[in-house]
C-alpha cells in the first residue's frame, strides 16, 4: 500500500499545538494533519519534542494550546496504543497472558483467547502462547509487544524507537514484520526513530521535527518493499540528514 491508495480522511490532527515545560517550549504551535492508513516517520535530534508528540497523540499528556483532533468515526474497537523500546512484559504473566492485557476492557473469556491467539500467530509466535516471557528472546519479545499493541485493533499504533534495542539483522527482520502486519491491518502508524534508513524504508512520510516545529514534511514515494542501500532510499536518507545537520533548509 502507497500513500496514493489511502483514504484523504483524517486519522488525526494536530492544529496550532504547543506544549509547554516550564518555560521551555516543547512543541511550539504544531500543524500536521496525517490520513488514515498512513505510515508517519518522526525524527529529530534529541530534545526537539519528538517523544512529546507521540504522548500528546496517544493521550498520555495534554497539550497546553491548540487542539489535537483524532478519528471519531468509530470503526475500530481501540483508540490509539503506543509501542515502547522496551518490550514491558510482566514477568509473572505467560506470553498469551501479556498480549491480552491489550484488551482490557474489549474482550474477553474466550473471545480474548482467540484474538490473542490469532494475533500471535501473525506475529509468528502462534506456539508460544503458553511460554514466559523469559524463554523468548529481545526479538520475539518485542514481537510480543507488537502483538499487545495490535490485539484491540487500533486505528493508530504510535511507536516510540520500538526496534533500538534490537541488534542490526533482528531490527531488519522487525522491520519487514512491522510493514506487513501495517500492510495487512490498515491501521495509521506513527514511528518515532533516530534512524534515518529505517524511516525511509518504512514510511510513507516522514517530518523532521526541530525545536518543537516541523523543520521539513517529505513524502517517500518509492515502491515497497524497499531495500537498504538502495540508490533511491540513500538519496532520500541524505536529503533527511542535510536538514538534520543545517547542510538544507
């Protein structure tokens, strides 16, 4: 799925948003409106309110001017979930345990087994259900993670630097899950990343964001699946990393 096959309506919007820590600005009077189905890459160096953004989103903070406009047409079950770097397990609780915990609230009994049941096995942990989260490795914890996140069908998954802890081939392989469940599911994904490649070859758009503004709004208009490396996708990482440094307004 491209950019061009997504529905115009929103998911959500960001209108004239500022928030504020003390006298530090964190977002100052942000504008962004991103379409259902989207795939949005965020990056920016450290401090530009990246992490902000994401907990304004997903209703963990409130902003403190503006307005944060999100779908209100009902059709998913969940409203938006954030996935973290640290897979947050509870280590007392069996993987299928951990995944229904995304459910609080929608379901339960045995319509909670089968959706979580069914959700781990798109992740590719179908037999797993009944291990503890100590027998799996960082990889297939964070595809646990995933599979939380993914269980209530939400219209928005934010996630904040999910795959940093990984190591190079396992943050590759997380990669191509990540896009194929989206691909799958539909649902509009939000990626906070400090890595370039992986926002370029994963989303669809990608802001960088610098001092609380939207420094540049680029769209990645490449077939997928996209390759590292590639000619296209490198050309695209250094007009993203020119901004990054101040080399391109």
């Amino acid at each position: 799925m491209t950019s061009a096959s997504q529905s115009s309506a929103a998911a959500f919007s960001f209108r004239a948003v500022e928030r504020r820590f003390g006298d530090k600005r964190v977002l100052c009077g942000l504008d962004l409106s991103v379409p259902r189905g989207q795939f949005l890459a965020v990056i920016g160096k450290s401090g530009c309110g990246k992490s902000t953004f994401l907990r304004l989103l997903t209703g963990l903070d409130r902003p403190d001017g503006g307005t944060i406009l999100r779908d209100g047409s009902g059709r998913d079950a969940a409203g938006p979930r954030i996935m973290f770097q640290e897979p947050r397990l509870l280590p007392w609780a069996r993987i299928g345990e951990n995944v229904a915990v995304g459910l609080t609230g929608l379901a339960e009994g045995a319509d909670a087994t089968a959706r979580t049941r069914a959700i781990l096995a798109e992740v590719g942990l179908g037999e797993r259900a009944g291990d503890w989260p100590a027998a799996l490795s960082g990889g297939q914890k964070q595809r646990v993670a995933l599979a939380r996140a993914l269980v209530g069908a939400p219209h928005v998954l934010a996630l904040d630097e999910p795959l940093g802890a990984l190591d190079a081939l396992t943050r590759i392989e997380m990669q191509g899950l990540l896009e194929r469940v989206w691909r799958e599911k539909r649902f509009t994904a939000v990626l906070v990343t400090h890595d370039v490649a992986e926002a370029v070859v994963l989303a669809d758009r990608v802001i960088v964001l610098d001092a609380g503004r939207i420094a540049l709004d680029l769209s990645i208009d490449l077939p997928r699946p996209r390759r590292h490396g590639a000619a296209a996708v490198a050309a695209l990482e250094q007009r993203l990393l020119d901004v990054l440094f101040g080399a391109a307004a």
